[in-house]
C-alpha cells in the first residue's frame, strides 16, 4: 500500500505540473514548492494548514500559544496556494511555507530544518511521512477539530495506510461524539471530543468588529442581503431576487474572482445596478447609489458581515458548502444550497431553524420572502443563529489546557 501511496504522490505531482502551463493555481503550487528556502528554526510549533479556511480554524491555537509561549518560533505550511498567498505574510508566524511533497526525504529534510517542538494538524490532512518522520523523532503530533465519517478511507477495508498514519498522531481533538466513536470501534483512543475552534474564531471575530467606512456608506440605512464564497449556481439564484426588494441592497463576495468569473456575476445583474468594490476609488457619485456591491477581492468577507440582515452562503450546488458559522455569529439567518450533509453546524443550524437549504429559485424566494416579512420569524432565526455559535465555544481552551500540560 505504501509503494502505491508513493506513486500516487509523485504522479499527482506530475498531473499539476503539466496543468501548471495553462493555469494561474496549479503554478503557484509548483513554484511556491520550488522557491521554498527553509530557515532553522529550533524547538519551533509548526501548524499545518491545508487551505485559508482551515487557517481560520486554527487561528485561535495559535494566537494563544503565542500568546503563552511568546518565546516560541511558530511556523506554519499550506497546502494550497489559496491559503498560502492569502497569509504568507501574516504576523502570527515567523516563518510560512508550502507544504513540501510528501515524500520521505521531503519529510526528513523539512522537519529536521525546522526541528519542531511539536506539530499541530487542523481537521484534516494526512500526510504518510510527514507523520511517520514526526513519529520516528518522537515529536508530538497533535489534530485539533478532527472530523471522521464512516465513509472515510480510514474506515474501509482498503485503507490500512491511512489507520496507520493514526497511530502517529499523539492525541485528537475532534468535533463531536460521532468521530470520537468512529476512532475507538478502530483501536484509536487518544481522543478528546473539544468541539470545533471555528466557533471560537467566528464569535471573537463577531464581538471584536472594525468598521469597514465604503461598506457602512453603501449600506446607507437599507436592508442588505449578502452573499458569501458563491460560485455561478448560486449567484444566478440570488440575481433573481434583486429587482423584487426595493428595500434592500444586495452584496456579492464570490469565492472566486478572476475577471471571467466576476464578468459572469455582472452579467446576472441588472444594467447600472452594481458597482465593483475596486472601483470606488474612481467614483464621481455617490456609493450609495448602487443597490448591488461586487467585493472583487480576498479577506473581506468575515468583516461585511457585520452590515447584512440576511447571508446566502455559497458552494451548496456543487462539493459542499462554505463556512455558515462567520455569518451566524453576526446573528444573521443563514440560506444555502442542498448540499451540506458533511458538515454538522449547517445541518444544526437547520434542525434550529436558523439556517435553511434551498434548492431552486422558488425555495429561495419563499425563505426570503419569509424572512423579510414575518418579524418574529426573523427575529427568532436571528437570534438562534447567535446564540448557536456563542454556545458552542470553547475547544481552544481546552486543547491549549491539555498541550500547556505535556509542556511543563
């Protein structure tokens, strides 16, 4: 199993670089690996981070250890170029690099560079020998908002590689009950069930607001239904709606911003309704005059929050939905597409009754027109979606309590 893990891993590799001439992504995936220069960083904590999202997930661990620990070099990988160009300069880490190909050498030569204290994992990314090489130098390993499924490769009959790179792994904190159980009926019982960082983050990032003066001005004392990470199913959903609430303003942050993409955006809307977020340095009238905002940049959505009355959340009619949690610790009722069965806080915030699954455009215009017409139905939605998220935090706590243990 290890020799196809092997060549699995290298072809993978090949595949990307061969897309790597013809697409902006794949080549800053080769490149980035390429011109990766390691700097020593003795007794350093290494988070690994598989994309942006994932970062904000474990943000809170690692704002408190540095916290704690300000003596510590803290340095952290991306898989993906999406999480990598978005922090590579963040002021949390000392050092930020790609993840290296997994492979041994790669392994032993990144972490004997680094030469970590310890490693943190968020929620999921196994790496073969990354964690075999971590296990060999006897370096803590530790998952934090770990989610296990059954229909997971560690849970078939196949997947005796994957059970492997359990047992490297010096302790788990997963999401929930369910997980926990999974780990255990599979002989894995260095597990705490410490809930979902992401509850932390989002309700930190909801009670800390800075206020966002183009947005505040757009908003002008209208109603605004905003719609986050939305791919084209989604936005040619909502681009129906805007014509029917005279009283509300409408803000787009696709997850995607390419010029195609936001091309295809702009060509749902209405003729001189919108104005692109870029643009507002040229204005010559007023920014609330526009009924439609386009944020044709990255970074900005978990703060736009704060000036919505209803969030759509994108990726529900393709893989899976995006993050609903940033939206409901603003109190906001969360819609989205049908697609979210994987992720637990949707299907909560759903049996709530503060997060509703849509799948067309009837069922889109009947919870709007729920929302924005019933007061008590909204307010309830509201409400619930907040106090969902304040009740659920946590898990930072108890994960940093358990390593500030194995380090006095």
């Amino acid at each position: 199993m290890l020799l196809i893990y092997n060549i699995g891993i290298r072809l993978y590799f090949i595949i990307v670089w061969l897309v790597s001439f013809f697409n902006k992504k794949a080549k800053l995936w080769i490149t980035g690996r390429n011109n990766c220069e390691l700097i020593r960083e003795k007794g350093s904590i290494w988070f690994h981070f598989a994309s942006l999202g994932e970062f904000e997930q474990g943000r809170p661990v690692m704002e408190k250890l540095r916290k704690q620990y300000p003596a510590k070099k803290i340095v952290i990988t991306f898989f993906s170029p999406s999480g990598f160009e978005v922090r590579k300069n963040t002021p949390l880490a000392d050092a930020v690099y790609y993840l290296p190909l997994d492979t041994a050498k790669n392994a032993r030569n990144f972490i004997d560079t680094i030469q970590p204290e310890f490693a943190v994992f968020t929620k999921y990314e196994y790496w073969y020998h990354f964690f075999n090489e971590l296990h060999r130098q006897q370096i803590p390993l530790y998952i934090i908002s770990g989610i296990f499924r059954p229909g997971q490769v560690f849970f078939k009959w196949y997947g005796s590689l994957h059970r492997s790179m359990l047992g490297f792994v010096t302790h788990f904190f997963v999401q929930d009950v369910n997980s926990k159980q999974l780990l255990q009926n599979i002989g894995v019982s260095n597990v705490t069930v410490s809930g979902d960082t992401r509850f932390d983050r989002v309700w930190a990032n909801a009670t800390d607001t800075k206020p966002i003066n183009n947005i505040a001005e757009f908003k002008n004392g209208y109603k605004v239904f905003i719609a986050g990470s939305t791919w084209p199913p989604d936005e040619k959903l909502i681009a129906t709606l805007i014509d029917n609430y005279p009283g509300w303003k409408f803000i787009f942050a696709p997850h995607e911003i390419n010029e195609e993409k936001i091309k295809g955006l702009i060509g749902l809307l209405p003729k001189g309704s919108f104005l692109r977020y870029s643009a507002i340095s040229k204005l010559t009238m007023p920014i609330n005059d526009f009924k439609v905002l386009i944020i044709d940049n990255i970074g900005m959505l978990s703060s736009l929050y704060q000036y919505a009355d209803i969030a759509y959340i994108g990726g529900g009619f393709g893989v899976g939905i995006h993050n609903t949690l940033e939206a409901a610790a603003f109190g906001l009722p969360v819609i989205f597409g049908p697609n979210y069965a994987k992720f637990n806080e949707a299907k909560e915030l759903v049996a709530l009754k503060a997060g509703f699954s849509i799948t067309n455009e009837a069922g889109l215009k009947a919870i709007t027109n729920s929302l924005i017409n019933d007061v008590p139905f909204y307010n309830g939605a509201a409400q619930k979606a907040s106090s969902y998220v304040k009740n659920n935090t946590g898990a930072t706590g108890a994960i940093v309590d358990y390593i500030d243990k194995v380090l006095s």
